[in-house]
C-alpha cells in the first residue's frame, strides 16, 4: 500500500514494507514510521529533515486526508 500527495516541489509518497511505514520526500527516505497517520502528520508539520520541503510554506493536510490511497501489485 503507498499514498501519495503531490505538490509543487514534487511528490510525497509513504509506502509500507517490512511492517513500517517509509516516508519519501522528493525521492528519499526521510523517516520509519509505525503508521501512516505519523508520516503524514510530520509532512504537515514539515519536520520531514528534508529542508527543501521543510522550509516552505506548502500546505498539506494533517492525518491522510487529501493523499491518494494507491495500491500496489506484487509481482
């Protein structure tokens, strides 16, 4: 499962594996979350440690409102 919110500097992604949450900002793993909500509290937050994201005033909702839920297929 992966949810995805996509803004102007790119796109934010949290992506379950290995019974963790991983957050990706702009393509790197900032964090390992024990659920979701978590991940995307911080992103709202911006205290993501990615200080190109972090340091602007884009705003994202807190909690999962507003991510896309995407499935993903295993091959």
């Amino acid at each position: 499962m992966e949810y995805v919110y996509e803004t102007p500097l790119g796109t934010l992604k949290i992506y379950a594996a290995g019974g963790r949450w991983s957050l990706f900002v702009l393509d790197d793993v900032y964090g390992q979350y024990d659920d979701p909500v978590a991940a995307a509290d911080d992103v709202a937050l911006h205290v993501t440690g990615n200080a190109d994201f972090d340091l602007t005033e884009i705003e994202v909702p807190s909690g999962l409102d507003g991510w896309d839920k995407i499935r993903c297929r295993r091959t």
